[in-house]
C-alpha cells in the first residue's frame, strides 16, 4: 500500500502569538500569510511488521534536517493503538527547513493526511490537521502555518487555533502575483518567540484588525517589513535587499521566523526582482501562490 500527499509551504508576514489557553488544539496566531506552489511531498508505504521490529522508519530527500520530532510525533499518534504494519516515510522538501516558510507544518500536514488514507483510518480531514496542528504546537515549532496551509491561498487569521477551531479569511489578489523569496539564514522559532513574544504581540494584534479593513496586498508586504524592524529580525544584508527593492519600487516583506524575504509581485516585474536578488548570497526560490492548500497526491 503506498499513499502520497502534498503541503504547500507557509510564509506569516507578522502576527499575534496566542499561547494563554490550556486546550492546544486553541493556542495558535492571528496573523497574514500565504501558502506557496513549493512545499513537501510525503509518500507512505506499509508492509506487515513482525512484533520486534521497530514500527516506523523516517528518510528526507531534497532539502534535509535532522530534526523529525515533528514527523515522530504525528506518526506515534496514528500508530498508538495499530502494530500490524511497518511504515515507510519519505518526505521530499522542496523548501529549505527553518527560514520561515513553514517546512515542518507542511511536513507533519502531508504526513497526517498519507498517514489517514494509507491505514483506512477514517478521521476527517478537520481532524487529521489538528493532529498536525498539536504536533507543531507540543514540539514547538510553529504556531499558525498548519491551518493557513491547510486552507491555501493568501490568508487573514482572524481566531487562533487549528483547522476546525481556528478561523480564517481568504483573500484573493486582484491580478495573479508570482512569489519570490531569498533565503539567508535559519531562525529558532522556539527561541525567538521566547525572547520577543511582548514586542510581537504588541503589533500583530493591530495590523491584523488594520489588514481585515484594507485588504490590501501592498499594505501587508509594508506592514511585514514594519513588523520585522519593530521586533529586530532584520540583519543588515536583508536591510541592504529591501532598500534596493524600494529604490526599485519593489514592494516586499519578511518571512516569520527566518532570515528571508519574499516579494509579491505581478509577473512582468519578476526579472527584476529575480535581478536584483542574484547579487546577494542567498538561496532563491521562485513559486506562486497555492489556492488549494494541503491535499492527497
């Protein structure tokens, strides 16, 4: 039996971190963001295990890490009341882990989702996401990507919490935007949210309420960057790319947490920004917004 299924990538542009509640399932972020075409593809192969043989084995193409508490997690709990299978995990990362593109719900969204159709489980899809939205939150890894890549396309998080509890508007852009980010440097999310969480919290909450009014997609890149600089996440190689960008006229903004930046731009602006970008050393990723967000492959 193989199964396979695909998570789009996540970029939050600033947020509201909401930790105060005692269900998991309801802690989470209010926020904006966007799910990308680039993600994680997860493939499932079961085979009959005897009693003594281990119940799981976990490979990683593409991009790698070695941090799968995510993926263990999701698995222990699928497997918690199931011994007849062995299972075969391959994710195959199509974005680097770590630098705010939301590698590890994609991966822990893909695997819940493979995981449920390969075992005949039989759990709706609302719950198989907050499987994955627990694994992210009690490994704590991420806050809101499991429910923005669960519904796809650009995002206003309006409810903090899982799919199901968590609420959501979509936003569709006026004209079809290609999406390119430069990545420079990972970033702990468990850390920085450790250190920043006041400054995060005092701005996240207001530019949430002021982006539900405008809906504006220029006004998020502006409010991420702001966002960025408010709570010192922006190095001086990502200051020296967005100056040139708005030189350029170049909207942009900053992926939480990592040292990248993304652009959100119409398509004859693309070369451009594509131009400007290959000067600096980072690794860059071209994509387009996915509208429809994590799914069987």
């Amino acid at each position: 039996m193989k199964t396979r299924a695909f998570c789009p990538a996540h970029i939050t542009g600033f947020f509201k971190a909401e930790l105060d509640e005692k269900d998991p399932n309801c802690l989470g972020s209010l926020g904006a963001g966007f799910s990308i075409q680039r993600g994680v593809k997860t493939t499932i192969i079961l085979s009959p295990r005897n009693s003594d043989d281990a119940k799981f084995h976990i490979q990683i193409k593409g991009f790698k890490t070695g941090d799968v508490r995510v993926s263990e997690y999701v698995l222990n709990e699928f497997l918690a009341d199931n011994d007849d299978y062995f299972v075969d995990v391959i994710h195959e990362l199509d974005v680097p882990v770590g630098y705010g593109l939301g590698c590890s719900a994609a991966v822990a969204l893909s695997l819940a989702l493979a995981l449920n159709q390969a075992l005949n489980t039989g759990l709706s899809k609302t719950k198989v996401a907050q499987i994955a939205h627990l694994a992210e939150i009690k490994c704590q890894t991420g806050l809101g990507d499991v429910i923005g890549s669960y519904h796809g396309g650009f995002e206003i998080r309006t409810k903090p919490g899982a799919p199901g509890i968590g609420k959501l508007e979509k936003i569709k852009p006026k004209e079809k935007l290609d999406v390119v980010l430069i990545c420079f440097n990972p970033i702990s999310t468990k850390k920085f949210l450790k250190e920043k969480i006041s400054l995060i919290n005092g701005l996240g909450g207001k530019m949430v309420q002021e982006l539900i009014k405008t809906r504006d997609m220029n006004e998020f890149q502006d409010k991420s960057i702001e966002f960025a600089r408010y709570i010192e996440v922006i190095t001086p190689k990502m200051n020296k790319v967005v100056s040139e960008l708005h030189k350029n006229g170049i909207k942009c903004g900053v992926a939480l947490f990592g040292e990248t930046l993304f652009s959100l731009i119409p398509s004859d602006k693309k070369q451009r920004v594509l131009q400007i970008l290959k000067k600096y050393d980072g690794h860059i990723i071209s994509s387009r917004i996915d509208h429809s967000g994590a799914r069987l492959n």
